[in-house]
C-alpha cells in the first residue's frame, strides 16, 4: 500500500509540474462542467438541438470570460455579465431582420468590448461576454419569435456556469497558491534530477549534450512556475509577512538551484579557468506559450554546451558521488509529510547542509568543489522551502550545520517587514496613446472591413470573418503580436477543418456521440490554450464542424468557407492594425525594454545599499531586495512576449530577427546576475555583514546612470521625428555612456592583493574557502564576498554595454568594452 502510494504521489506531482497550480486542468473542468450541467438540464426540458447548442455556447463563454482573482468578485462578475448578455441577445434578435442596424451594433459592441479592457479583469470579461453572445444569437439566428426560450437557456447556462465555478470545480486562490507551491516543489526535484543525469554523464557525447539542454529547460520552467507563484500571492496570502517570506523563499530556492546548474557543465567538462564560463549566457524562456519555442531559445551550440576535453564525469569518484548526493537532494525536496520518517534522511539533511560550511567537501577539481558548495545553499534553500510550506518538523537532534542553518532562516523570518511600498500612478498613458485605446479602433475598423468582406463569401456566414478578426486582437498589443496570431489562426484552422470532416463523416448524424466529440474538444481548446494557440484554433475549428453536424447543415463546403473566412478575417485586422493608429512592435519593445533598465536600476540600488551599509530607513527602500529582483523578471517576462513577433522565425528580416535574439539573451543572462546580487545582499542584510569596499558605490552609481542613459535613449526616440534632433539626441546619449571604474582592473587589484586568495578568478570563487574542514578567517571570507559581488556587477556592466550597440548607442570606449560579452554571446552580423 505504501508503495502504490509513493507511485501515486511521484506521478501526481509530475502532472503538478506540467500544469503548476492545475490552472489549465481547472479552467478547462470549469467550462466543461458548466456546458454538461447546461445540457443536462436543457435535455430534461425537452429544448431542441439548436437551443442546446446555444445554451453550450453561452455556458462556455460565462466560464471563460471570468479572470477575476477573488471568487466574491467572479461573482459580481458573472451576475454583471447576465444582465449584459440578456441585453446584447434581446437586441441582436430583435435586429435580426435589419442587416444593416446589426452590423453597426455589432462594430460597436467590438469597439467597446475591446476599449473597456483598460477597467481590468471585470473590464475584460464583460467586453467578452458582449461580443461573444451577440455572435452566438447571430450563430443560432436568433428572432423575436425564439427570444423568450433563448433567455430561458441564457438563464440556465449561467446557472450552470455559477455552480460549476463555485461548487463543482472551486478553485479558491488559497487553493491555486498552494498548487502552485507543490508545482515549484515538483518541478525543483526535477531540476536537481536532471542535474543528477548530467552528473552521471561522460563529456562530449551525445548523451551528455542532451542531459545539459534537458536541465536547461528544467530550470526554465522552474524560473516559470517562480513567477506564477509571485503574481499571485497578493490573492493568495493576505497576510503580507507571510506573502514576503513565501517569495523569499521561492527566490532563494530557484537562485540557488540555477547556480548549481551553471557551475555543474563546468565540473563536468573541466574547463580550464582562464576560458569564460559559456552557461552564463544560456537563454532562459519566462513563460513562453510554447515549448519548442523555449527549447530553441534555450539551446546553445553543442561545443558551448560540453566540451570534448577532460575525464569522463563517470570515472571519477567525485562526480558519483556528487549524483549520489543529488539524487539524495532530489529526496529531500520531495519528502512532505511532517512527521514521517525516511531512511537517514535525518542524516541525508545535515551532510548536505554541511557542504555549505566546506564539511567533507572532496579534495578535487576547483570547479567539481565549487559544484559542492553550491549544492550545499541548495540544501539550506530546500530547508527554507520546507519550513514556509509547513514540511518540516520540529528540530530533533539537529547536527551544528542544520541547526545553524535552521537559525539563520528562523531569524530571516522575524527580520521580514510587512510594510509595503505605493505604486507610481504616475506616467499613464491618456487618450490615443493607451494600447487599449488604440486597438479599439483597429478592431473596430477590421471588423467593419471583415464584415463587408465576409458578405461578399456568404450572407449566412460572414460572422466567422468578424469573429477571426476580433479574436487576433485579444492578448495583443502590437501590429506584430497581430500578425503572428492570425498566422497561428489560420493554421490550426485548417488542420482543424481536415479533423472535423473525418469525425463529421464518423458520427453520422448521431447528437450524442456528436455532442461528446464536441464537449472532449472544448476540453482541449482550454487546456491547451496557454500551450499553443494554433492547437487551440485546431480544437475550436474541430468542434464547430461537430456543431454543424447537431444543426444538420454540415458539408465540406461549408468548412471551405471556414478557411477563407478565416484568412479573410486576419487579413482585416492585420491591415486595420498597420493602418489604422499603428503600434508598432519596435515602439512596444522599446517602452518594455525600458521598463526592464529601471528594475534593473531599482534592484541593483537596492542592493548595493544593503551590501555597502547605507540602506535608507524611508518604506521605499526597506522593501525586500529579492522582490525588486523579482519585480525585473516580471518585466522580462513581458519583454518576451512583445519581443516574440521580432524572434519569431517567420519574421523575414533576419538581421532584426537576430539583434532582437541577441537583445534578448544578454538580459536572460543578466537577469541572474540581478538575482544572485539580491542573494547576497539579503544574507549580508539578515547576518549584518557590510562589505568595506568603497568601490562597489562607485561601480552601482556608473552602472545606474548607464542603465538610465539607455532606458532615456528608448523612451526619447519617439519623441524625436526629425533626424537631426535624433542624431543630436544620439550624441548626447553617446557622450553619456561611462566604462570607468572598470569592474575588471578593481577584481584584478582586489586578486593581486590577497595572497590567501588562490581560486579561479573566472570561477565562482567558492572555492576559495579552504581545504573543507576549516572555517575560513573573516577578512578572507569578506573579500571573497566581494569579489563574488564585484563578478556579478560586471557582467551587468557587459550587459548595459553590450546593449549599447543594437540600441545604435556605440561610442568607442563602449565598444571595447563590449567585446568581451561579444565574445560568449555573437553580435549578429
């Protein structure tokens, strides 16, 4: 029984980790429930197939519609959301008969379906649930004479979307956090698995290139699951103390398992200390859509990766014995019962908390022993996990490094402060310069062109064409976002209508059969919809041909008409989004982009206050380092998706295509430099440990103004037109740029001064601390702190310089001293 119950917990927490917080399956469970309850009770009442159909319609959109945090506000929501489609369905019946007063109704509930986006989530929903009713009465051709049925089933199909959603499928944001949590656990014993493999692995084969992209893309999908956990945490923990030390926590688990990441490729290909460290560019993807899409970022070329130099990992007893402590590490992540025993886990526990202190630390390569080290603060970090999850016991004969350990974060936890910074409202954009604004009256304008154009196809079944041009607007905010969109429209589309001609064909007519079939794909559509939006448009296509079966009007030339409608209705918004009050993909990416430079300055100011002593008492500045470092991966994470339609592999200019890959990289690497920063400078914070060097002030201070001077450049070019204001502009910003002091003389001096210091400049200069069995002295462990901190700081330094050229700011000082991150990462041709 105990066995069959490991399996059924090792096998939930792998669904955990491919779903985090099961919000797919949720969401997908929710609009499936609701359309059964609808059907179900439309059957009992003897409706025919054509209400059914409607009243399936209607509970889908009731359920999806809702993106309200709260369940108190999804229900204000949908009872909002009644009135509004009662109203839109009385009309669009009554109009039925009045082509022309339709279409104009109908531009105009796109219009404002789009504009009220601005009012958030309630906004959003209700704007859906407008455009998507009326086309439903459209759809079902809804008329005076079926209104009062069709307001029996519109009240029927809400009913059942409430008791769905607040019954059946509850999912409170308590519950979703404490999914998500379990997610991050799974996935973190996943990572260390996969570190593990590469451990196990002989350098330059095959198979060890596939266990180092294997844990690349672990991590990343670690890094994923960080920040679904850090948006909602407001919902899902009220009590700001405790929202701050979950996130603390989660920050320092993901940092301290992406640095045993980066420094395991090392330890296992041997690579000579003089030559730079390729995983510190290796690409990570926040929360891109699709997987392939985050493997190809994530790859890198295959002699970067591993390589063929140096021992096989196998042979050498350092490395069995580092992936047998993993695959213990990976136990100790997983073990979640308070109170239940395991064999030596105890034991397991205080020997990997001891390598953080260099215990039983093996006499070997300097970067095997740094490997040590660092799975040492992973294991202090899962400890961490364990004791804000409520996964750790009481301490029992705790061994000095566990109880050290467990003391240490214990006193993190009263330190926290619950006091939280305001939001800057400043700076909003007003009038035609908000997004939402703008493409109201793109759509506005494609719809109207898509419905002209649709006429002109069919007079029975120009809505596809509206519909197709509304739903590329949803989710975009940018002419390219459009345009990638309607690609993946198109495509699942078609591939869709060859899917629903063969079930079509297998179903002969029969409604239950069809009815399944259609209910299974709405299934699909939802839990694939955050995958890919081309299987989601594969779904929805399969199932309307399963709709047109129930209705008896199903044949093949009909889903022809599907495709060109389709195209026709994705042309429209493409060519309303490039004529129309265009926002251009450059402009989005720059104001992202610039939005990135500013976390980037707040954390590293942060930091730097905390590192050097000078931290201000004022609320602003007592927030949590980690969090500012947090708040930039979130701005990242947007600069991803702006960014997709200029990396996007469709796009025909390669050269931007390429500068926007490098752009991209640059900040993926230097995004865990900013966390790692965070890391020491919490625990300098919390151990009251204050690094005596001036220089790190000065250092801060260029790389703020550097960063300030780009993120300036990015925000003043729209407002420069005229070229020669431009150019002005451009000299101004050229002159700015700063290179001194230079971060690598201030390491080399700071090397060249301590004789005690005989590590890996290069390194991670953990190993650095002594033979395994001593403690180090203080002024040495300082100074290895520092240069640590000095490591980190430049290469953001490279990274802010590195940037200088595709921004077009590339003065010659800047340039020489951005080869060096050239060098790792290629600037395009």
């Amino acid at each position: 029984m105990r066995r069959i119950r490991t399996a059924w917990d090792e096998l939930w927490d792998r669904f955990s980790a491919s779903d985090p917080g099961l919000l797919r399956l949720s969401n997908a469970c929710t609009v499936v429930a609701a359309i059964l309850l609808t059907l179900l009770a439309l059957s009992l009442l003897g409706m025919p197939v054509t209400l059914m159909v409607a009243g399936a319609l209607a509970a889908m959109v009731a359920s999806f519609a809702i993106s309200d945090p709260r369940p108190s506000d999804q229900a204000v929501t949908l009872a909002l959301g009644f009135c509004v489609a009662a109203a839109v369905m009385a009309v669009g019946a009554e109009l039925f008969h009045h082509r022309s007063a339709s279409d104009v109704l109908f531009v105009a509930l796109i219009f404002t379906a789009v504009y009220i986006r601005r009012f958030g989530p309630r906004g959003t929903g209700l704007g859906l649930m407008s455009f998507q009713l009326y086309f439903v009465s459209q759809f079902t051709r809804a008329d005076p004479a079926t209104l009062p049925r069709m307001c029996t089933v519109l009240a029927l199909a809400f009913a059942a979307a409430a008791t769905a959603r607040f019954g059946l499928v509850r999912a409170t944001p308590e519950r979703t956090l404490d999914r998500l949590r379990r997610a991050f656990r799974a996935r973190l014993a996943a990572t260390v698995e996969a570190m593990a493999e590469l451990a196990g692995q002989r350098p330059g084969l095959p198979a060890a290139d596939a266990a180092a992209r294997l844990l690349q893309r672990r991590t990343a999908r670690l890094h994923q699951c960080a920040l679904l956990i850090q948006a909602r945490l407001e919902s899902g923990l009220p009590d700001a103390r405790a929202a701050a030390l979950v996130e603390r926590r989660v920050a320092e688990a993901e940092i301290a398992a992406e640095r045993v990441g980066r420094l395991l490729p090392r330890a296992v290909q041997r690579t000579p200390p003089d030559e730079p460290n390729p995983a510190d560019y290796a690409l990570r993807a926040s929360t891109g859509n699709s997987t392939a899409i985050a493997t190809a970022r994530l790859r890198l070329p295959d002699p970067l990766l591993l390589g063929l130099r140096g021992t096989a990992a196998s042979d050498d007893p350092t490395m069995e014995r580092l992936t047998h402590e993993l695959h213990r590490l990976r136990t100790l992540v997983l073990r979640t019962v308070p109170g239940t025993q395991l064999a030596g886990f105890e034991q397991t526990r205080d020997r990997l908390l001891g390598y953080r202190d260099g215990v039983h630390v093996p006499q070997a390569d300097p970067a095997v022993r740094d490997v040590y080290l660092a799975l040492g603060e992973l294991a202090r970090a899962v400890l961490g996990l364990r004791m804000a999850f409520g996964f750790e016991t009481d301490p029992q004969d705790d061994s000095p490094h566990t109880a050290r350990s467990r003391e240490e974060l214990e006193t993190e936890e009263l330190s926290l402060s619950a006091e939280e910074s305001e939001p800057d409202g400043g700076g909003e954009a007003t009038g035609l310069d908000r997004i939402s604004t703008r493409l109201a009256f793109q759509v506005a304008a494609g719809s109207a062109l898509a419905i002209l154009g649709g006429e002109l196809l069919s007079a029975q079944r120009w809505y596809w064409a509206v519909l197709t041009c509304w739903v590329v607007f949803i989710n975009t905010s940018s002419t390219g976002d459009i345009l990638i969109k309607g690609y993946r429209r198109l495509a699942g589309t078609v591939a869709g209508v060859l899917a629903g001609g063969a079930l079509a064909s297998l179903v002969n007519g029969d409604p239950r059969v069809a009815f399944g079939l259609a209910i299974a794909c709405v299934f699909g559509m939802f839990f694939t919809a955050a995958l890919s939006y081309a299987l989601m448009s594969f779904f929805v296509t399969t199932m309307i041909g399963l709709l047109y079966t129930l209705l008896g009007i199903f044949s093949p030339g009909v889903l022809v008409l599907r495709i060109e409608e389709t195209a026709l209705g994705a042309a429209c918004g493409f060519l309303a989004a490039v004529f129309v009050l265009p926002v251009r993909a450059g402009r989005h990416t720059d104001e992202r982009l610039a939005t990135v430079l500013d976390r980037l300055r707040e954390a590293l100011s942060l930091a730097a206050e905390q590192l050097t002593g000078e931290a201000r008492s004022d609320a602003l500045h007592r927030l949590d380092v980690l969090h500012a470092a947090r708040e930039m991966d979130s701005a990242l994470d947007s600069l991803h998706k702006s960014m997709e339609p200029l990396t996007h592999p469709v796009n025909p200019l390669r050269i931007r295509r390429q500068r926007a890959r490098y752009i991209v990289r640059l900040l993926d690497g230097c995004a865990y430099h900013v966390r790692s920063l965070a890391a020491i400078a919490e625990s300098a914070s919390d151990n009251s440990t204050v690094i005596a060097e001036p220089s790190i002030t000065d250092v801060v201070q260029r790389l703020d103004h550097n960063a300030a001077t780009l993120a300036d450049y990015l925000r003043d070019a729209k407002l420069h037109s005229s070229t020669r204001a431009r150019q002005r502009k451009d000299d101004d910003n050229r002159s700015a740029l700063q290179t001194e002091p230079s971060v690598s003389e201030l390491l080399n001096c700071l090397h060249s001064g301590n004789d005690d210091l005989n590590g890996d400049l290069n390194g991670d200069l953990d190993s650095d601390l002594g033979d395994g069995s001593e403690d180090v002295s203080p002024p040495i462990a300082e100074t290895l702190t520092t240069m640590r901190v000095l490591r980190h700081l430049q290469r953001v330094d490279e990274t802010l310089l590195g940037l200088a050229r595709p921004l077009g700011l590339s003065p010659a000082a800047a340039d020489s001293a951005a080869d060096q991150v050239n060098q790792r990462v290629p600037y395009p041709a």
